[in-house]
C-alpha cells in the first residue's frame, strides 16, 4: 500500500491489488480452515468489487466504516477498474505455491 499512495502509478496500483489477493487468501484460510474456499471468496469478492456498483459501495463501505472504528480517519475509496481482475492470476500462487501449514492434530 505504501507504494501505491507515495507513487501513485498504473504499476503500483496493479502491484498493489496482485500482492493483496496473495496476502488476503491466506489471513481468509484461518477463518473458514480452507484454502480452496478462501481463494474462490476472495476471487469472487475482488472480481465482484472491480465489476460491479453494488460490490465496489459495499466494499468502500465496509473499508471505510472499519477504518474509522480502528482509529485511521477514512479509507481511500476502491475504484472499480474491471482490468485489475488481470491480476486474479495472483491467486495461483496461494493456492499452488504457498504451501499449507499442517494442523498439530493431522495424523500420518
């Protein structure tokens, strides 16, 4: 995010949204306990607030209203931009490449 605001550019804004749909999947993972479904959630989100009005307010929304309770003035708003979905391929990377931390209760 600091490079996105300190130089704003087409680069550092497709920089911006490729690193958080590697980072988001995997903080996503401890809630719902599956890689696979935080990937497709995260996809669908992303896709959704990039494509549509409907996701792009409810995101801005929510960003804004949770930055706010934690104290970080207002959120910068998400600009719907349907060619930020050319960097859903960043999911690849959390779902193949990243690998899976095994649970202390797996049995081998």
């Amino acid at each position: 995010h600091y490079f996105k605001y300190a130089y704003a550019s087409y680069l550092t804004g497709k920089l911006s949204d490729f690193t958080g749909l590697v980072f988001f999947p995997l903080l996503l993972e401890y809630l719902l306990r599956s890689r696979l479904l935080s990937v497709v959630v995260t996809g669908v989100g992303f896709t959704l607030a990039k494509t549509t009005v409907f996701g792009n307010d409810f995101y801005n929304t929510f960003y804004d209203g949770l930055y706010q309770l934690v104290g970080w003035g207002h959120a910068t708003p998400l600009i719907a931009d349907a060619e930020d979905c050319l960097t859903l391929v960043a999911l690849l990377i959390p779902l193949f490449l990243i690998p899976k931390k095994e649970s202390p209760n797996e049995n081998h």
